[in-house]
C-alpha cells in the first residue's frame, strides 16, 4: 500500500484486552484526540470481552479480524487456517451483534503461507499488512519508555507508516498465566495507551496527519 507522506495509521493486535484496562485506556486517549484507528481483534478474546468489541465499534474505530486463536498462521494447516479464520469472524460478529461487513483480516506477525493468501480471497478476505514495527510485543512494561522513542525515529526515517502495536497479547487465559509468572513482563499491556499518547503529540507538533479514514488495501 501507498501511504502518503507525513500520514501516520495506528494498528492494535490481540486485543481486546481489559487487564490493566491497556484497551479501555487506549480508547480514551484515541477519542482525547480524536483518532480512528484498526484494531485487530481475536476471536477468543473477543468472546471474552464483547464489551470492549463493542466500544471500538462504536466509537469509530475499524474492526480487523485476526483470527480465533493465538495460534501462528504459518504454523496452521490449510483446514486449521480456514476454520481460524472463519471462527474469528463469527465471534467477533457475535460480540457486535451484527455481522462485519467489512473483511479484513491480518495474520500473527504478518507472517502466512501464499495458500493462506488463497484462502483469504476465497473467504472474501483482503490481508492487512503493516508498513512499520518495533516489535513490541516483546518490550516489558519496564522498558515501556524505549517504545515511543523507536516508533517516533521509524516514522521520521520513514516518513509515513501503518504502524503496528499491541493492546493486548495473545489470548487473555494466555495473559493470566504469564503476568502470575512475571507481572512486568511483556505481557503487562497497560503502558500502550500512554505511549501511543506521546507519539500523537509528537506526530500533531511535527505536522503529521493522523488518518481518520480508513487505508485502501490492495
């Protein structure tokens, strides 16, 4: 996809999320700044917090399905893909109590096999991709002030971006059992929504157009 010059998208995975109310607080600062943003939702998370499923929809926001499970789609089987794909979809559906009409569907990590690509088409899909990462699926709640500092430099190295960050991590019976292990670990989410606040403001101060519109996916 084309992006423009000095044009910024936010992208959220795995959520939603409401330990630490990491989703919850996210939206407050997206409608502080009033900011649409994609949020990549998992199916078994959305069964889990329809709530939240329902809020990103209504104030605005673009529903992404990402699947069911937490599951690798590189890891899944052309039969497991397509049911992943399609049970994402129904739960997502059943939190918002209407069906998506549209479909959008982005794998974990972006990565898939070119038969998954096949897959999406047949199911009506178009895949979601991502322009710009920090992976920051794998910085700690510790070391949450390292994040905006690197998205703000790829975005000036860059000059635009789809940028992609998590409000949740994996599935949230996933999330229980590592945070009881490590509760500052990488799966503590609760630091995104301030960090995606100090990047809008840097953004908005250096003239960057924080899309309101959704992209065009090609």
């Amino acid at each position: 996809m084309n992006i423009p010059k000095k044009t910024v998208y936010f992208t959220f995975d795995d959520g939603p999320d409401s330990i630490g109310d990491s989703t919850a607080l996210l939206l407050d600062v997206l409608k502080e700044y009033r900011i649409k943003a994609l949020f990549c939702l998992l199916g078994v998370n959305a069964e889990h917090y329809p709530e939240l499923v329902k809020r990103i929809h209504d104030e605005g926001h673009y529903i992404i399905n990402h699947g069911y499970s937490d599951k690798m789609a590189f890891r899944m089987n052309n039969e497991e893909f397509r049911n992943n794909l399609i049970m994402g979809e129904k739960a997502i559906s059943a939190a918002l109590g209407f069906e998506l009409d549209t479909k959008l569907y982005r794998p974990h990590g972006g990565f898939y096999k070119t038969r998954h690509e096949n897959i999406c088409i047949e199911e009506g899909y178009i895949l979601v991709g991502v322009t710009l990462r920090i992976y920051d699926s794998q910085i700690a709640a510790k070391d949450s002030k390292k994040a905006a500092k690197k998205v703000i430099r790829k975005i000036e190295k860059q000059g635009a971006g789809l940028i992609l960050l998590h409000d949740g991590l994996e599935s949230h019976s996933r999330r229980e059992i590592e945070l009881k292990k490590n509760p500052e670990g990488a799966y503590n989410r609760s630091w995104i929504a301030q960090t995606v606040e100090e990047i809008i403001i840097y953004l908005l101060e250096n003239g960057y157009e924080l899309h309101a519109e959704m992209p065009v996916f090609n």
